[in-house]
C-alpha cells in the first residue's frame, strides 16, 4: 500500500495513520507480518511527473483469499473517512507473491 498526503503532515500524525491503518489491518485475523517505510526525500522528485508516496505499507499474507479478506478489514472504512477529512490523501495498491 503506497499512501501519498496530499499536503504536509506531521511525524506525529503519520506515525498515527500508519498505526490506525496496521490495527484495522491485523483485525482481520490473516495479517501475518506489517512492514512500514517512511519515504525518503531526494532534490528534484518533485519535478518528475509520478505518484510519490509519503510512507509505503507491507501487508503479508498466505492466500489470495486472505489478501481479499483486507479489502474488508472491520474499520478500515472508519480509519479512512477519519483520516481523509483531516489529512487528504491518495492510495496505490499493489498485490505481489513472495518470492523466497
């Protein structure tokens, strides 16, 4: 999951979001591991015409069964409609088999 905010938003803050986005996410009962990463800034990425993330969000799972279980995470609506009227943003998702 791949979270861009459309305007600046604090360390404090983010650090919530995530943390709001990882609970309703482990309540689902198929999350086996949450990674989360900050972006890093570097001269001149605003100048290129991408999508660029504020922070990245790994969700693992053992099934595609599992993975369409997160669509329906128990208040993933309410942590969205929360976050989006106080701090807007966009969302890229991509789905992916580990490879080990």
């Amino acid at each position: 999951m791949l979270v861009s905010f459309t305007q600046s938003i604090t360390d404090a803050d983010l650090d919530q979001f995530l943390q709001d986005i990882e609970q309703s996410m482990m309540q689902t009962g198929v999350v086996k591991d949450v990674t989360k990463a900050r972006h890093v800034p570097v001269e001149g990425e605003e100048q290129i015409p991408a999508f660029i993330a504020t922070a990245v969000l790994t969700f693992t799972v053992e099934s595609r069964e599992d993975l369409a279980a997160l669509f329906s995470a128990p208040g993933a609506i309410e942590v969205i409609h929360k976050w989006k009227a106080d701090h807007p943003y966009q969302v890229a998702w991509v789905n992916s088999e580990a490879h080990e």
